[in-house]
C-alpha cells in the first residue's frame, strides 16, 4: 500500500525525527522542511538585514493576506477572502459579532453541545456581555437540522469533532441553516488540510480555523477568518484596529475601514508564526484534497481492523465509515492514559483525552501504511504485557 501511494513522497518535505510514528498532526501538525529555511531566511536576511524596511522591502504588510489566499484554495474560498491573523478563538469571537450585525436585534445562535470548549466559552461570553439580546442554544448533534427554525440566526458548528473525529454534512446544515435564514459560522480547524471543503459552493457566510493542525503552521501558528465576499464589506469590525484601516500609515484619529477582507485585521500581523505557516502550506502543492481524504480513510480502515482483530477489549470511538470522519481514529478504553503513556515510550504518539479516549492523527501527506502497522502492533503488545 505504500508502494502505490500516490502521496508517498511528500513525507520526504517533512522534517521526522528518526524511529518515531507520529500521529498527532490533528493537534500539532509535523515541521515541514520549507519551514526551517524559509524562517532563516526571515530572520537572518529580512529582519537582519533590512530592518524596519522589511515591512514593504519584503512586503510583511501582506502577509496575512497572501498567506490568506493559499488557504482559500484548500477550502473552496476565492482569493481576496481569507485572512490570516491571531488564534481561531479570536476569529471565531470575531465572526459571530460580523454575523450578528449584519443580522441585528435579537438573536439566537445554534451550536452542537460537543463542540469544542473553546467555542463554546467564546458564546457564552458573547451571550453574557450582551446585556440579553443574544442567546445561545447548544442541541445534540442530531438534533440540529429540527432545531434549523426562524428563530436562529446563527449556525455555528466544528466541521469534524476534536475527540469523535465526526464530520458534520456542512453542505446540507448550511443549505438548511440558508432556508431558515440564519448566517452560518464553520470551525475548519479539524477539517481544512485534511478534507475537501468547499465553502462557496456550499454558501458558508463566514468560517475559522486553526494554523498549526492539518496545515503544519508551527506551535501557536496563527489561526485565519474566511469572510464570504457579499459579506465583507458590510461589516465594521467589532475588533477595530489600524491595520483594518483604509490606510493605516496615515495615522488618521478616525478609523475608515479598508475594503475586503484586510478590514478584519486588527494589530500588527505576526510575521514570523505567518511566514511559517506561508512556508509550511507549500506542502499542498499539486494535492487532489479528495485523494488526501481518500488516504485518510484507507489509514483509518487499516488501523481500525488492525485493532479490532488484535485488541478486542479496545472500543471504536470515531464513525465506522470512512466519509462520517477525518483523518483521525479515536478509540475508547478505560486506562486510556496509561496506555497513550506507553506507547510514546515505543516511539509511538497519539495523544489522550479525558476521561477515556485515545486519539490518533492519521495526517494522510506523511502518515505511511507501515506507520498503522507499527501502532496498532505496539498497541497490541502493551494490552498482552
Ligand atoms: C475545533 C477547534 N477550535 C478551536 C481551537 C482552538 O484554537 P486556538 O487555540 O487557535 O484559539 C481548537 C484547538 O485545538 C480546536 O480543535
């Protein structure tokens, strides 16, 4: 299976340290080669040499911007409306006021219960400052498309789940949320990388998502915010700022929004986490994201089979079927910790989450078959010993 893997050799732009099966590119995504010397290069060259001049010497000024349009590509966005900036909380935080303007007055704003904390708190801090004009309803998941009603102004959901690895059918919510009327805001951090998505084709109103997962921008990479394009300039960003300004250096006291999308941006952008997720979004050169998802199943199937035949007392805790997940398989068991803890002593990294899950990051462009193999094996040999 590895012979005929048609993704075989983009692991080699991947720097791996030697010996180690590495499956928790769903929580921190693996160094890519181009990082290294592109942030050298950044450092010793850019700021080194040109200093202060490096912000249009080596137009840093539009970096959140361009890095921004080679994301779009990977999520069915258009150039011109994605923009990278800050954490994937901040833009969630973000999307929702730019949704609850243009919506207006009240609003009820739908989400799934398991959704990640994160975006949860943000809601509810949202909820809470908003002196009672905002509610938010969290439902089951499959309980969202009968609770799609006029009253919602606000769909937003994780495209697939951090712990279960579930997709949502983004195109159909969407549609439904559409109908009813209500804007809809996608979390992509377990998705964009990992899946095909397509955001215009299926008539997302806005969407975020993380750096430093499936597009392997580095610890603490910045996050980015997709603005539908009929949107943009509707919007006055709730978080202002002068680099959302017309034309920030002219250090005007009034603050006049800049078209399109810059008008998100809020502070100076930060070069050296962008430049490396600029670098690092190389890897995505000439990739069919539906293959990708298509070597992602496959992993997941081997591995699942692998672990049901070998470790019955282990429980599946991700869809069975490859198109319900992403490139993660999770499995259940009740010394869950214990068992992570030991196979990274062989070498071998997923990760734990409480109380009993285990976590596996089947990231399709450097996992190999014999990677599977290899876990499901050492898995295998901790449950026997
Ligand atoms: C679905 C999802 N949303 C948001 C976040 C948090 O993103 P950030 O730390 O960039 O705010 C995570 C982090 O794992 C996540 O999995």
């Amino acid at each position: 299976m590895d012979q005929s893997d048609p993704f075989r050799d983009k692991r080699d732009l991947f720097d791996l340290p030697d010996g180690i099966v590495y499956l928790d590119g769903n929580s921190l995504g693996a160094l890519p080669k181009a990082v290294k010397s592109r942030l050298r290069e950044v450092v010793e060259e850019e700021w080194g040499k040109s200093l202060i001049a490096g912000w249009f010497d080596h137009h840093w000024v539009t970096l959140p911007q361009r890095t921004g349009d080679k994301i779009a590509m990977l999520i069915g966005a258009d150039a011109g409306e994605v923009v990278v900036t800050e954490s994937t909380s901040i833009n969630l935080y973000r999307a929702i006021h730019a949704a609850l303007q243009l919506r207006g007055g009240k609003a009820v704003i739908l989400t799934e219960e398991l959704n990640f904390p994160t975006d949860l708190y943000v809601l509810d801090a949202i909820e809470r400052d908003s002196g009672g004009t905002v509610a938010v309803r969290r439902v089951k998941k499959d309980r969202l498309m009968e609770n799609l009603t006029d009253e919602v102004a606000i769909l937003t959901l994780t495209h697939a789940n951090y712990r279960t690895s579930g997709r949502h059918d983004l195109a159909a919510l969407t549609a439904k949320a559409r109908e009813a009327g209500a804007l809809t805001v996608w979390d992509l951090s377990h998705s964009a990388g990992a899946l095909p998505v397509d955001l215009n084709g299926s008539g997302v109103d806005f969407a975020i998502g993380c750096g430093y997962k499936f597009l392997n921008g580095g610890p603490g990479g910045c996050g980015y915010i997709f603005v539908a394009r009929r949107h943009q300039n509707k919007i006055l960003p709730t978080l202002a700022g002068w680099m959302g300004h017309k034309r920030p250096f002219d250090f005007s006291p009034d603050y006049e929004p800049a078209g399109g999308i810059t008008r998100q941006l809020t502070g100076t952008p930060f070069v050296l986490g962008i430049a490396a997720l600029d670098a690092a979004l190389e890897v995505f050169e000439g990739v069919d994201m539906t293959a990708l998802a298509d070597k992602a199943g496959k992993l997941g199937d081997l591995f699942i089979a692998l672990v049901e035949e070998q470790c019955p007392e282990i429980g599946l805790a991700c869809p069975r079927a490859a198109h319900l997940r992403t490139s993660q398989v999770t499995f259940r068991h009740r010394n869950a910790e214990n068992i992570m803890a030991a196979l990274a002593k062989r070498s071998v990294i997923g990760d734990f989450r409480p109380p009993d899950v285990m976590r596996f990051g089947l990231t399709p462009l450097y996992t190999r078959y014999e990677d599977v193999f290899r876990a499901a094996t050492a898995l295998k040999d901790i449950l026997k010993n």
